[in-house]
C-alpha cells in the first residue's frame, strides 16, 4: 500500500468510495458529505486551497482503496479539518486509516494549532480511532460546521 497526493484521475473512484460507506451506514443524508458540492472534484478542490491537501491510498494494482483531507476550517483561524477519511469495505482492519491520519496531522501540524472533526457516534471503530490519537470530544460542532447531521465532533492540539 503506498499514500500519495490525490490525482484528478482518482476523483470518480474516491467519489464512489465515500458514497458507498456513507450508504452502507444509511447517512446518504442530508448535512453529510454525501451531498458535498465538491465531491466529484476533489483534487481540484483541495488543490484550490490554501494549506489544503487531499491523499489516497493505493493498494499494489495502484488502485484507490481509500482517502483523507486537511483544509482549513471555516474563517477560524489555525484551525483545520481533517475531513472526508473513508476506506473501501476489503481495506478495512488492517491501519489504513490510522496511516493516513499520521500523513494528515503532520501536514496539518506545520500549518494550524488545532485539528476538528466531524463524524457520526454509529462509526465506532473512527470514534475509537479518534479517541486513541488524542483527539477530544466535544459536546457541540464548532461554528461554521457544514455537516449539521453529524452527532459527534472532536479537536486535537496540534504540537
């Protein structure tokens, strides 16, 4: 497996990544990502922003199995967002995602003071995940939020 900066080739793939696992856990709802006006151009989109980036992981046959975003948060500043960390159902158990969050939150350490995010209580494996690299809970979205369905919000420092 190997991570690497997202690709506009990669843009459909990563796409149907992420709209999938949201269907699986019926959250192809509303004020989820499922809906993000962005999401069939994420390269594009990442690329478009300032201390932004977007990276996929790619099995041996340099196939997409997954993905993760940093981008800054709203207005705030020193704020980022990890956002958007889905990985296909057969690359699932085996670290990926904590993989791509050590890329993400070293990228994000040189440019923000803190990492939020926003997920669902239901996906108990990223809620444990979150938890064990020192993420903390919080009671409520942080202002700005896009994702409104969402029911579980967590901030890391970064240092």
């Amino acid at each position: 497996m190997q991570i690497r900066e997202m690709e506009e080739k990669d843009n459909q793939t990563m796409e149907q990544i992420i709209k999938r696992s949201l269907e699986s856990f019926d959250l192809n709802i509303p004020g989820t990502a499922y809906f993000d006006s962005q999401l069939s151009r994420l390269a594009q989109f990442y690329k478009q922003q300032t201390n932004a980036k977007y990276w996929v992981v790619v099995n041996h046959q340099d196939e997409v199995v997954g993905g993760v975003g940093i981008a800054q948060f709203g207005q705030k500043k020193g704020i980022c967002e990890l956002q958007k960390l889905y990985i296909t159902p057969e690359a699932q158990g085996i670290g990926l995602s904590k993989e791509l969050m050590k890329v993400a939150l070293d990228f994000a350490k040189e440019h923000y003071t803190y990492c939020y995010l926003e997920t669902f209580k239901k996906l108990q494996a990223a809620n444990l995940l979150y938890i064990k690299l020192g993420f903390q809970q919080l009671e409520k979205s942080l202002d700005e939020s896009e994702h409104n369905a969402c029911d579980a919000w967590y901030i890391k420092e970064l240092s």
